[in-house]
C-alpha cells in the first residue's frame, strides 16, 4: 500500500472514529440540548485535499456545478478586477460568476472584516470589493453580523458535493501554507450543511 492509499485510509478510518465519538457521547451526554447528527452512510466517498491539493479540484467543482454553489467563507482576499487578473483567488471568484451567469444558483456568506470587537481593514476592503463583484455578476451574497466571525471555509456544490477544511482563498493559503480539507460526495452530508447554511442565510439576508 503506497502512501497515498494509506493517508486516504487513514482519514476514513479518522472520519469513522469521529462518528463513533459523536454516538459515545450523545449517549454519555444525555439531555444536555446539545444535538449531534451522526451520518452513517455507504454512498460517502472522502478525498483529502492537503495543501496544494485544494486548488485544482475546488474550481474544477466550481465550473462543473449545475444547479447550485452555496459557500460560506472567511477570507477572500481582493487582488484586482477579477475579470481580468489572474491570479488563484481571482480565478476562482470568476469561476463563481461565470457559474452564475449560466444560471446556478450562487450564494456566498462571508465575514465582514469585524467582530468581537476589532477591525480588520484590509479584509473590511476585501470583502465590500467582493461583494460589489459578485453582484455585479448575479451572485448573492450575505455578510455576516459586524459582533461576530465566521471563520468557515465551505462550499456545498449541486446538494452533493461538500470541499470544507481549512483553506482561505488568499495567497498564503493557495501557495504557501500547510492546509487540510476534504472534497466529501455525498447527498446525505451535503444535506446537513445545506440546511446549515440555509439557517445563516436566513439570519443575514
């Protein structure tokens, strides 16, 4: 067994622990009001997207999207016009735009740049410039309340495809940092994030 195999193996097996930790301790919790969903499904396919990993499948996913591209995000940072910069975080937000423009629904929840009390200027910057982009484009967009962060990194593709880790859309996390995600393809996962996001969109819109 190669490497590869062996990681991907590894994070199954990591991914399955988790479920029965979920059940463990919905039962040793009891009435606490704390609800885990646990997931056990055999139509769940899981690749891990590590580092530079990230990039290549989440704009193949973007520009393969029929129906819908329901993503909630923390830092998109702004490199110039989109239409006509190339750079990874450029490209991708027009992959979102182009996507919208054949007709997929695509909404986008982002972080505003403030909470908890700070202000984080170039991100405040980022996320209006964004903003006004996508609109521009047809693509909804939501921030969040300016008294908390929403540090998120997940997009749900189609109801059937969910790409949630660690990665920003911003120059450290495409090239240079040490990332960890997964593409997860299943119907059943996707639901659960859906109806997680749909309960943000409705609190922000």
């Amino acid at each position: 067994m190669n490497n590869r195999a062996l990681f991907a193996l590894t994070v199954i097996l990591a991914f399955t622990a988790g479920f029965m930790s979920a059940e463990m301790m919905n039962a040793r919790t009891g009435t606490t009001g704390i609800t885990i969903t646990e997931i056990n499904s055999n139509n769940t396919k899981i690749i891990p997207l590590n580092d530079r990993d990230y990039y290549p499948v989440a704009i193949q996913k973007i520009e393969s999207a029929q129906k819908s591209i329901h993503m909630v995000i923390y830092e998109i940072l702004w490199y110039g016009d989109p239409d006509t910069d190339n750079h990874e975080v450029s490209l991708l937000g027009r992959t979102l735009a182009d996507a919208a423009k054949r007709g997929v629904d695509v909404r986008v929840i982002m972080d505003d740049g403030r909470g908890y009390g700070f202000v984080n200027d170039a991100l405040v910057e980022a996320a209006q410039n964004w903003k006004d982009y996508f609109t521009s484009k047809g693509v909804q967009v939501e921030f969040d309340w300016s008294n908390e962060t929403t540090h998120d990194k997940l997009i749900i593709i189609d109801g059937s495809i969910v790409i949630v880790g660690s990665t920003n859309w911003s120059t450290s996390a495409l090239e240079y940092n040490h990332e960890a995600n997964a593409l997860i393809e299943s119907k059943e996962v996707a639901s659960v994030y859906e109806s997680y996001f749909e309960d943000l969109w409705k609190k922000y819109e």
